[in-house]
C-alpha cells in the first residue's frame, strides 16, 4: 500500500459511509430529503474490494486514452486496499487541451454484466476519497467525479468539481445544466485526508429528477445538501464516472503532477415493497 494511505489523518474508514448507507435503509431517505414508506429500502448492488476485482470491477477504462504518456501507464490502478488515479503533466487526452484518467460504471460481479441506471430509479453510491494537496482546484474545470450518459458527445448530467473562486479552492456539486449549485465547501481542510461522500440521484427528466450529497469528514458532517425538481435524466441510461479530468486552461498556476484515491466503493438502488 501507498504511503499516502498511512497518513496521521487516518486510512479510509468504513464506518461513517457505511453506517450512513446502514441508516439509510432504515428509513429510505430520498435526495430530497422526504423519507419513503418504511418498506422502502437501499438495497446493496455493488461492493468491489480493490484487491480481489481490480479494475474489472468498473464497465471501463479510460487510461490515456490518447496513448499520450507510455511511460507513465498504467495511470488507473490497485493500490492496497483503494484504487488510484495518476495524472502527469504530460498527459493528454484525446482532446489535446485537457487531461482524462476516469473510470466509468460498474460491474457486478466484477467483469460481469455492467449495472444500469435508468430513468424513473433512485440509486445511491457511497466511498471514501483522498484528495492530495497536489491536487488543487483550478480556475477552469476540474472534475473528479461525473454522471453521464454512455457515449461520445454527450454533456455531463451532473459534475463533482474543484473549482477557485476568488482564489479559494472549493469542492462543489452541480446539476451541468442549467448549472445548478447543489453546495460547495472549503478544499483545503478536507485534503490529504479520508472523506466519507454519499451521493444520491433520482433519475427524472425535466423537473422530476433529484439529487442530496453529503461529505463527512472524521465523522463531522461538512455538506448534506439536496436539490429537487431537476433535470437528471437526458437519454438511455446514466453512468458515473471517477477519477481525474481536467482543462489545461487554468490560469492560477495550480496544475501539477498528482492523484486520487478512492476506497469503500458501495453501490445501492433504492427497491419498493
């Protein structure tokens, strides 16, 4: 294991995501917030351990796509007990002015058929994350996690980004279009430390979609926000994405070598009586 998994901040802990996840079940709350019928309950669909399914755990792999870096392959990998993504600055993507190293789905069991979203469905993912100082928020985008439509072309549906106002370096969710903040909060304290995220999406089209997204940090709540009557819905399915993608047009001067960690990944769709 990285020795940037055994920092003094702690290693990624299971117990706040998944007592949270755990909770969840008892009273199925939705990311509105409103809680369902108490027969409603999250029904656990996905949980990779690193170690075992590697990265057959996920529907692809999206690793310099461009082939922009050989030496620096494989970026997307096992490491311990959490996967880690590399970014260089020589990396490219495809399109030359910005970098990609992303995961996309999931697959249960790993390298098995892959897990689809659909639209009327309420699906919950929860997983710890370590973001490095290396890592920094940029003037332009910097997404480290994203719900998409499967395909080339498509606009993200809803995007986890770091992102400078003024200067400062935050983390934020937003609904893409039109460009809804959900909630942000400071970077700096949450970095080269474990954070607990619990994301939670209903899947509608036009003002029938809904999102809530939590961060914990040591156990201490830093963001629970939720945003209803949203568009989370545009064509077939959506899927998520980890990992790092970001523009090369940033003018703070933050880009430099870094990476991510993720560990804990759970994966659960809310089910009716």
């Amino acid at each position: 294991m990285s020795s940037h998994l055994r920092t003094p901040r702690g290693r990624p802990s299971r117990r706040a995501v998944l007592g949270a996840a755990a909770g969840g079940i008892a009273a199925a709350a939705l990311p509105g917030g409103a809680p369902r019928a108490a027969a409603s309950s999250w029904r656990l669909r996905w949980s990779p351990s690193p170690a075992v399914d590697g990265l057959r755990a996920f529907e692809t792999i999206e690793d310099d796509r461009a082939d922009s870096h050989p030496s620096g392959q494989p970026h997307i990998r096992v490491d311990g007990d959490a996967y880690r993504f590399d970014m260089h600055m020589a990396d490219r993507d495809t399109s030359t002015d910005r970098q990609r190293q992303e995961v996309t789905g999931m697959r249960d069991p790993a390298g098995g058929p892959h897990l689809e979203w659909k639209s009327g469905e309420t699906w919950r993912v929860t997983y710890s994350m370590c973001i490095p100082a290396s890592l920094k928020a940029t003037s332009t985008f910097t997404h480290v996690m994203q719900m998409k439509q499967p395909g080339t072309g498509t606009l993200p549906i809803i995007v986890q980004s770091l992102r400078r106002y003024g200067g400062a370096q935050t983390i934020e969710l937003k609904v893409f279009e039109p460009n809804i903040l959900v909630e942000r909060a400071d970077l700096e304290p949450l970095q080269d430390r474990w954070i607990d995220v619990d994301f939670q999406l209903a899947i509608g089209d036009g003002t029938s979609g809904s999102v809530r997204w939590i961060i914990q940090n040591g156990g201490e709540t830093v963001i629970d926000a939720a945003k209803t009557g949203v568009d989370t819905f545009l064509a077939d399915r959506v899927r998520p994405k980890w990992g790092i993608y970001r523009s090369l047009g940033d003018s703070s001067g933050s880009l430099q070598d870094c990476h991510m960690l993720l560990a804990n990944l759970r994966a659960y769709q809310l089910t009716e009586p």
